[in-house]
C-alpha cells in the first residue's frame, strides 16, 4: 500500500517538558489509525505537529511525496490535511448547511447547484440532512463534532485527524461515529487518525491502534495485539483490561 | 436526546442564520432609495443641498460595515481614506489640466488611491497576524498620519485652511455636459452613484467572497484550518472598504466645496464607527440609513441651543445601548418586530 504520511524522528520539546520524543510512524492511503495513550501521552501534540498548529522541535513529516515540516496551517490543508479540534470548531453562526457550503468554498463549484448538492450529500452522510438550517450553536454536542467531520468532506481533504469525535456523544452516537469512520475510509478511499478514549469504540472500529506513552511510542497493533500488551496494560488499559 | 432548542418564539429567532444577515433587505432598500428620489419633489431648499452629503456619509457607513459587520474587522481609519478620496479629487481639479474631464479622473485616483493604500497597510498588518484591538490601534493612527500629512503640506493642501474643491460637472458623451453646480442635478447624481455602489457592493458580499468574510468573522481559525488564505481575504476586504470610502470623500469634497483636514481625523472616524454601530453594522442598509439619520438629526437638534451642549454625550450614550442592548442596530431592531409579527400571524 501506498505510504501517505510519515514522520521522522518527530520531538516537540515545551522548555522542559518532553511531549514528544523520536516518533516515526506511517499512515498507508486509505488507512484508519487509532492513537491511543493515557492523559499527557502526548496525543494531541502529535497531531498538531501534523496539522501545523505546532511546529516540531526535531524531525520531519513527510505528505505523499513532499516535506511540509515547515508548512503552514493553511497551506496543509490546502494540500489536504483537515483536522477536527478536541473542541469542536465550527461556524456558531451559521447553519449546518452554510457551514458545509463555506468549507467546500476553497475549490470553485462549476455551479451553485452542484455545490449544493455536494452540501447536501455531506449532510446526509453526516446524519444532519434534518438539522439542515439550524445554526451550528443550537446542535447538540454530537451533532457538532459531525459537522466538524463534514467541514473536512466538504473541503475535500485526504487525510483526516480526529482528537477525540466521540466525545459527549451518546452510546447510539458513538456507534454511528464509527459507521461514518469506516465509510470514509472504505467508500471514499481516504485516511483517518483518530484520537479516542472509548475503548469500545476503538475495539468496535478495528483499526491498527498505535499507542503513545509519556510521549514515546509504546507499541503498534492490532486491538487484540494491544490488549494482550504487558507494557500496554500496565501503563493504559491496567485498569480496563478485564473490559 | 441532547439538547434541543425550545420551540416557539425562540425557534424563530433561533433558526435565523448569520449568512442571511437581513432579509427583507432588498424590500428595504427599494424604499429607503425610493423616498430618497421622491424628496427633491417634495421639499426643497436646505434639506435637497444637505442630503447628498449625509447619504455620502451614509456610504462611508457601509464601508465600514463591509469590514465590522462582514468580516468582523473594527477599523477607526475610515476618515483617512474618505479623507484620500476627497484631497485626490481637490487637488487633480485644481492643478491637472487634463484631455478628459479632470473630476473623474479625480474620483478615480481618490478611489484607487484610498484602495491601494487600504491594501498595503492591510497586507502587512493581516500577513502579521494583528487582529482585534491592535488592529484598531493601527488604523486610528492611520487617521491621524493623513490628518496631520494634509496639515503639513499647507502650501499645496490649504493646510489646516482647507481646501477650496469646485462643484464638478458631468461629460455625458463627447459634446453634453452637464454642470451640478446646482443642487437639484447634484443631489440625483449623488443618489445615482449611492444606488449604483450599494448595488455593486451587496453583489459582492452575496457572492463566496462576502460568505468567506463572515467565516473569518465566526471563526478566524477554523478559516485557516480550512485552508482559507485569510489575510489575503482581509486585505481584499480592507482594500474595497479603501475604495468605498475613497469614493464618498470625493463625491463629499466636490458638494461641499471644500476638503478639510478633520475629514481625516480620529473624531471623524469615531462618527462613522457611531453610525455603523446604530444603524447595523450586520447591514449595509442598516449602517447608510444610521449614518443619515444620526447626521440629520444632529443637525436639527443642533439649531436647538439646550440639547446642542449635550448632543454628543446623547449619542455617546444612544451608542452604549446599542452596544449593550441591540447588537445588531436599528436594522436588527426592525427585523425583530418584523420577524415577531410575521410568526405571530403564522400560528
């Protein structure tokens, strides 16, 4: 399989923190990873080091066939990195509609009724066609974390990095999240990192898991390899491993 | 379930979307122009000699409300390119001596002018990421710059003595003039130019570029995280506003006869920011009615000697409830009644 996105070596030091340390990881095309961790495993600053939030200390990323270790957010995204924050982030204002239509702004639409049909088929796959017109503000916590995702769909990225989707999410919308996660990758052909808690629904989404400790990189595997892990059930799963 | 909005009044308010911004606002504009049109008509004297200078300033409005209502940008530097616009259309009529007809040349350099140089603070400020009140602190100083560049240059300015600006005439085809040294043709030629602006300038916001502009304003990361090349969109926004002000100050120096250094000035910026808020800075309508309401009725209650002393601290305080209680000015104001009466009758 096709390599999307690697990183080399990748550190990020906060003065004296270590959040980071020597990560070199790999994503295939079309590929869904689970990063998984305790709290300060440093999940989050991985991504943001992918998505250019943050700028690493050490160490490269490589996208396709270039290095954007020095890329801006934008420009990222521009070449299709979209990341969804652990906070959703989306347009208050707006309605679920406008939002999507904004996002899919970036490219030209050969008309405004294509555009809007692309709209409208996001919404759909996103479970929000009936939220339609509804300002993203009055949606529900679950609903949001969506749009989020459909932003990404609507602003036709390749590789989506997801901090925590199914958060505040109810068990029915947990396990729709994962549904969409899998339709992303296996209909749409694109990748996905997913930073997750829920360890039901990573074990529902069986995806390769990769696991980060203390800023490390732990192990890589499968649920079962992971949940058998002595080093992973003493540092993560110690607690949850009779789950 | 999760939450959901509770039906009723509030649903109505609730599901009106930001993107829409005023509906009902072409209905609006038909009548606001339309009684403009009517009014020579119908008086005459004092009121058809002042009023294009008020809907002028009622298109300085809206150029701010293209940056503080659309893209969420507060600018106190407004005046300075009324200012630009007003000083290129003086000066060119005064000292060029042209094939064409110099007045529009004029126009179209303080246009041009107030543009570019709207554009190339705007890059450097937007690229170094300076937003919010940093921004605003920028632009105020802006203000004071040509303030102070028009006062310097007395000999060629007229200094802090003004500049004397003559009333401009129309070249309609390569043998028709049409001189508005009078006010009748003048006010209908200004009220053409307002209309065509408006126009152009509602096109432009109901196009993606408007639609990217609110996004910036929702949401300035979510923006960049998306890809969107947003500094370049602020500077484009910025540069129109530019071209928008530098256009009032001309048509503005010409009716009045006159261009003078307090039309860069920081005060006269924090008018046009009183006027945007007032009338709707959500709304370019909203802003022009504010500008030529606030602007007429400073005037008449001006001709009254115990309110005149106190006038300002009146709109000091109308704009502090503005602020606080009608975010969305008078055009938000009078979208609600309608709205509440509309659902009213509905169910």
């Amino acid at each position: 399989m096709a390599v999307l996105l690697s990183t080399e070596h990748l550190t990020k030091r906060f003065r004296g923190l270590l959040a980071n340390e020597d990560l070199s990881f790999t994503l295939a095309k079309g590929e869904v990873r689970c990063i998984i961790g305790p709290n300060g495993a440093g999940k989050t600053t991985f991504i943001s080091m992918i998505s250019g939030h943050l700028e690493p200390t050490a160490g490269r990323i490589w996208f396709r066939d270039q290095e954007i270790t020095r890329y801006s957010v934008p420009r990222r995204a521009q070449i299709g990195i979209g990341r969804k924050f652990q906070t959703p982030s989306v347009f208050e204002g707006l309605s679920a509609f406008e939002n999507l239509e904004l996002a899919s702004m970036r490219r030209a639409a050969r008309s405004t009724q294509e555009r809007k049909r692309a709209v409208d088929s996001i919404l759909d796959t996103i479970r929000l066609s009936d939220r339609r017109d509804m300002p993203a503000q009055f949606l529900s916590h679950g609903q949001r974390q969506w749009l989020e995702i459909g932003l990404l769909l609507a602003n036709e990225v390749e590789l989506l990095l997801l901090d925590e989707p199914t958060a505040g999410m109810t068990a029915e919308e947990t396990d729709a999240t994962g549904k969409l996660v899998r339709h992303l990758a296996s209909d749409r052909n694109l990748s996905v990192i997913i930073i997750e808690h829920d360890i039901n629904f990573i074990r529902e989404l069986n995806a390769p898991i990769t696991v980060l400790h203390l800023g490390r990189m732990l192990c890589e595997g499968t649920f079962e390899e992971i949940a058998e892990d002595e080093r992973v059930r003493e540092v993560y799963l110690g607690t949850a491993a009779h789950a | 379930m999760t939450m959901e909005v509770k039906p009723g009044r509030d649903m109505a308010v609730a599901s009106r979307s930001r993107m829409a911004l005023i509906r009902g606002e072409d209905l609006a504009a038909i009548v606001v122009f339309a009684l403009l049109a009517v009014i020579p008509f119908v008086v005459s004297g004092y009121a058809v000699y002042i009023l294009p200078q008020y809907m002028l300033l009622g298109v300085l409005a809206m150029s701010l409300a293209i940056l503080w209502g659309y893209a969420g940008i507060v600018s106190f530097g407004q005046a300075a390119f009324f200012a630009i616009g007003a000083y290129a259309l003086g000066l060119i009529m005064k000292y060029a001596t042209l094939p064409v007809n110099v007045a529009y040349v004029g126009i179209l350099a303080g246009m041009i002018g107030a543009a570019l140089i709207a554009m190339i603070i705007g890059y450097f400020l937007f690229s170094a990421g300076v937003r919010s009140a940093y921004f605003v602190v920028a632009t105020l100083a802006l203000s004071i710059i040509v303030e102070q560049t028009v006062k310097s240059f007395s000999t060629i300015t007229g200094g802090w003595n003004g500049l004397y600006v003559d009333r401009m005439t129309l070249t309609l085809g390569p043998f028709l003039e049409m001189s508005l040294f009078d006010d009748v043709p003048m006010y209908f030629t200004v009220l053409a130019v307002v209309i065509v602006a408006y126009l152009s300038v509602m096109t432009v916001m109901r196009s993606s570029f408007g639609k990217i502009l609110v996004g910036v304003r929702e949401n300035e990361d979510r923006m960049l995280a998306l890809g969107f090349n947003v500094p370049a969109y602020k500077t484009l926004a910025f540069g129109l506003s530019g071209l928008l002000a530098g256009l009032a100050g001309a048509l503005y120096a010409t009716h009045a006869s006159f261009a003078h250094p307090s039309n860069a000035g920081v005060l006269f910026s924090t008018q046009v920011v009183i006027w945007t808020a007032i009338g709707g800075r959500r709304s370019l309508l909203g802003a022009f009615a504010g500008a030529i309401i606030v602007a007429s009725l400073s005037n008449a209650l001006s001709a009254i000697k115990a309110i005149q002393n106190y006038w300002p601290l009146i709109q000091g305080l109308i704009f502090i409830a503005v602020i606080v209680l009608f975010r969305e000015g008078l055009a938000g104001l009078i979208e609600t009644i309608f709205r509440k009466r509309h659902h009213g009758r509905a169910t």
